[in-house]
C-alpha cells in the first residue's frame, strides 16, 4: 500500500481527529496523547508542528489522507545527539507494512537532517506490533525496563530500541 510522509496541514485536522480518536491506539502511547482525541487535541498538536523547522513529526498520508504520525523528538544536554522516535498509524492500515516503510524513511532523514548520532523509541513490552516494526527497521533491543510504566490501571515494561548512524 503506498504512503507518503509529508508536513502537518490545517487542512488535516478533520482526518486527525478521526484517525486519532481510537482507544487502541491511545493505549499504546503515553498519556500526553489524549483519549478521547478531541478537535483542540488535533488543534494544539498541528500548530505546535507547523512551527518547527526543520519539520520533525510528519503526517502519514495514505489515500489523500493523514492517517498517521511520525516524528523524531529533540534529546537536551547530554543526551542532544540522540532523537526519539514515535509514531502511531491508523487502526485500519495496521499489519500492512506501512508503518516499518515510514520508519526506515524517517531513520535516513534523521540522520541526513539532524547533528545526531542515534534515534531511539521506548515501545510498551505489551506492543508487540510496534516493536516488530523496529526490529524489521533495524532497530535493537538495548534494555528493559521493569514495570516503569503505569497506563490504564497497569504496570507494564518499557523496552529500549535503537539504531546508531555508524
């Protein structure tokens, strides 16, 4: 299925909402992404994108529409030559591929874009889907954390993926 990986638009907040406002997804990602998914949510988050530059969270285009993000997240202080990936990918295009193609693209244009050195991403140990994405990208598994993680009533690990430039 093809997909192309674009800037955030105004025009996108119809589809981001209605693609975003899913429990399945939201339970995979921390709380600062809300459920339920509501038009200030979509609002907030594509004026705050629009503003970066170079442009680090991308939307996931598939047939016209923005069903998706992908981003590489600024590290600080010593950690500044690292970025963090996350993403997330409508609940009808899952197990299609997409999201694994859209991850190795956003790799190549981290590395060419950003003064980094690694990117990395902290799946849940219950989102099996998403840390075989990483692994089928290149990504390796650094660490575990035990029960770092409180989300809906439960204690979960958080695993370390990454993938360095050399």
């Amino acid at each position: 299925m093809k997909f192309k990986l674009r800037p955030w638009q105004v025009a996108d907040l119809k589809d981001l909402v209605n693609y975003a406002n899913n429990s399945k997804i939201a339970a995979n990602l921390t709380d600062l992404f809300p459920h339920p998914y509501q038009e200030k949510d979509g609002n907030n988050f594509i004026q705050m994108v629009l503003k970066q530059n170079p442009t680090q969270v991308f939307a996931v285009e598939i047939n016209k529409k923005a069903s998706g993000s992908i981003g590489l997240h600024s590290q600080t202080d010593v950690h500044s030559k690292n970025m963090e990936l996350g993403y997330w990918l409508a609940e009808d295009y899952w197990n299609k591929g997409i999201i694994t193609a859209a991850v190795r693209e956003m790799v190549a244009y981290g590395f060419k874009t950003f003064a980094i050195n690694r990117i990395f991403a902290r799946p849940f140990s219950t989102n099996i889907g998403s840390y075989k994405v990483l692994e089928k990208a290149g990504f390796k598994l650094e660490g575990q954390f035990i029960k770092s993680i409180f989300k809906n009533g439960k204690y979960v690990d958080e695993l370390i993926y990454a993938i360095c430039k050399d």
